[in-house]
C-alpha cells in the first residue's frame, strides 16, 4: 500500500506525518515493508529541507529524524501511483480533486479519513472541513502542538490501513 500525504510546502505538515507514518510502519512488524510511504506538496520547491521547527519537534518528542527530507512537488506520477491521498486541509482536498478528479475515490483530508467509516467517505453530507493549520514560520510551540494534532491522527489511521489491507 502506498500513502501520500499532501500540504502547501512539503516542508512541515506532510513532511511531519510522513515521518511520524514512516517510524510507527518500520517498527510494526505487520505493516513493515507493505506499506510505503511518502509526502509531497502542492506549492513544494523541489529539494527544500523541512522546517527547521519541524526537525527538532519531531527529533525531540519522538526521536524521529526527519532531517533528510527533501520537499518534491506533487505532480500526476505521485497522484496514480499512491493508494491513499490524505491531505491537510479540504483546501488541498479540493484543489487536488479539480485537477485529478479520477482519484476522487483515494483522496481524503487526513481527518475525514480517519473520523469515516468506508460506507461513509463518499458521502458527500460527511464531507467536511477538518483541517491541520499550517505552522509555517510560527513559534516552535505551535509546530510542537500540530506535530502532536498529527501523531495523533495518525496513531488513528494505522488501524484503518490495516483494515484495508486485510
């Protein structure tokens, strides 16, 4: 299974659940090597590092070292290799549906995703605004807390990627 995770830059809310996904899967023996995982962002200058911010909350809460990363810009080799699509916002949901409305069946914000049930996620009625503020260029301590908003949205989703693996 691959996840794609999606923001504006790739340099702190995907490149931080991309992070987070990626060390929960390699210590779980289960998940580890089937699912693959990877991040990219709309607006991304190809080869950016993440955040600063983003280094050190994720280095420090968690041990998890995200310092290699390099933001890449989501283009349509991403869209139709990824089995997954969990963006930030239903601002990137949205604008990633007008371009590739094909995948409308695999692109979700992260918090739909992980509040629906498989029978309700094309419901539209249940298609509502959950959305990861950006902390781009504030404080480390709003980094810290969107770091943890992710965490735990993604403690969240394993379990789900497990069902739909199974």
């Amino acid at each position: 299974m691959y996840i794609l995770f999606v923001c504006t830059g790739n340099t702190c809310r995907s490149s931080m659940a991309e992070g987070i996904l990626k060390a929960i899967v390699t210590d779980d023996e289960e998940l580890s090597g089937r699912v693959e995982v990877s991040s990219a962002g709309i607006a991304a200058f190809g080869g950016d590092l993440a955040s600063t911010n983003s280094i050190k909350v994720l280095k420090e809460s968690w041990g998890i070292d995200i310092s290699s990363h390099r933001a890449k810009k989501l283009g349509r080799v991403e869209i139709g290799k990824a089995d997954l699509v969990l963006t930030m916002t239903r601002q990137h949901k949205e604008y990633l549906l007008s371009l590739y409305p094909e995948a409308k069946h695999k692109i979700f914000t992260l918090k739909q995703f992980i509040a629906a049930d498989r029978n309700s996620l094309h419901n539209e009625d249940y298609n509502f605004a959950l959305d990861i503020t950006d902390p781009y260029g504030m404080p480390v301590q709003v980094y810290r807390k969107c770091a943890e908003e992710i965490k735990e949205a993604i403690e969240r989703l394993v379990p789900k990627i497990r069902g739909y693996m199974r």
